[in-house]
C-alpha cells in the first residue's frame, strides 16, 4: 500500500475532484451556473472547510502524480460516509498485471 498516502491540501484535492468530475459535467451539460456545487466546479474553499472539519483524504499515487483520491468523514454517532471518490480520466479502466 506504499502506493496510497493521505492528503491534506485543499487545492491539490480541488483539482483532482475537479479534472476527473469536469468529464461527467460536459456529458450531462453541467454548468457553473446550473450545478454551482457539482465537484468539477467545486473550489478549494469547500474542500479546506470539509479537511477542518474531519474530513479524511488519502490519493493514489503513479510514478509522482496523485491520479486518484477517496476520502471519509463520520458523525457523532460513529456512522462513516465515503466521499469525494474521484479517478482522472486517463487512469480509468487501467488493470493492473
């Protein structure tokens, strides 16, 4: 799992969330304007607030890049939610041998 390191800066979060996201959103016609909080158009702002406030992230790492994050956060009653599971484009699909 040396592969797998967690994340702390907001705007490294923000551009994976919103590069591998901004494929869904030119899909389905997503806007700024029609889907203002949708993660391809999502700032680093939100992610800060989100960290502050428990919000766990950890990416995968290829060679030197981050090419995928996943992130936890809980309540107080200990219910887990997964969140912000993203995958830039150009590494979806791949196997691994």
């Amino acid at each position: 799992m040396k592969n797998i390191i967690e994340i702390n800066d907001s705007k490294n979060i923000t551009t994976i969330l919103n590069r591998a996201f901004m494929t869904v959103a030119q899909q389905y016609n997503y806007t700024k304007d029609n889907a203002p909080e949708f993660p391809a158009f999502i700032n680093h702002n939100i992610i800060e607030k989100q960290l502050i406030s428990g919000l766990k992230m950890y990416g995968y790492k290829m060679n030197t890049e981050i090419v995928a994050c996943a992130g936890y956060s809980y309540n107080k009653d200990q219910v887990y939610f997964i969140e912000r599971l993203a995958t830039l484009p150009e590494y979806r699909h791949l196997r691994r041998v």
